[in-house]
C-alpha cells in the first residue's frame, strides 16, 4: 500500500480490484472477465470526475468461479424449445 492510501485491507482470501475506464460498457466487460476465475458478487460504480466510470469489485480469491457450461451443453435445446424453420 502507498503510504497516503488510507483504505481499509480486505478481509484474508479477498481482494479489492478497482477498474477505471472511459465507459461504463468498458468496466463491465473487465469485471467479467474476472468474475470468471474469481468468486465474488460485491461491486460498486462511481463516476470518474473527469469523465469515465470507476468499479470497485470485490472477489474471493480462495474460491474459483463456478466453471462455466461446455459448448455442448449450452447448445442443447431445452424440453420447451422445437427446431427452427431453417433446421432439419
């Protein structure tokens, strides 16, 4: 930490991540890409007085994301869906 950083450590097994970028749509896609190897739900928005958006996230780092679905199983079709027109 730089000596005038007065805030407050995150709990053992968490880190606080903060993103600054030009647009919110920029943030939002940095924290996604972490929520996928980290755990972790609490995040908070702040504008960037200069314009931008800052996010602060914070994620458990002694526990993995849930791993996400195979493209096989993200492609089937559930029990309520029929093929489209255009398959056979």
């Amino acid at each position: 930490m730089h000596p005038t950083d007065t805030a407050i450590l995150p709990s053992a097994g968490h880190a606080e991540i903060r993103i600054v970028a030009a647009t919110p749509e920029a943030a939002r896609a940095v924290a996604e890409v972490i929520r996928h190897s980290f755990a972790g739900a609490e995040q908070r928005s702040y504008p960037v007085p200069e314009g931008g958006t800052r996010l602060h996230l914070t994620v458990d780092t002694e526990t993995a994301a849930e791993p996400a679905p195979s493209w096989l199983t993200a492609s089937r079709q559930s029990a309520r869906t029929g093929t489209h027109v255009d398959e056979v």
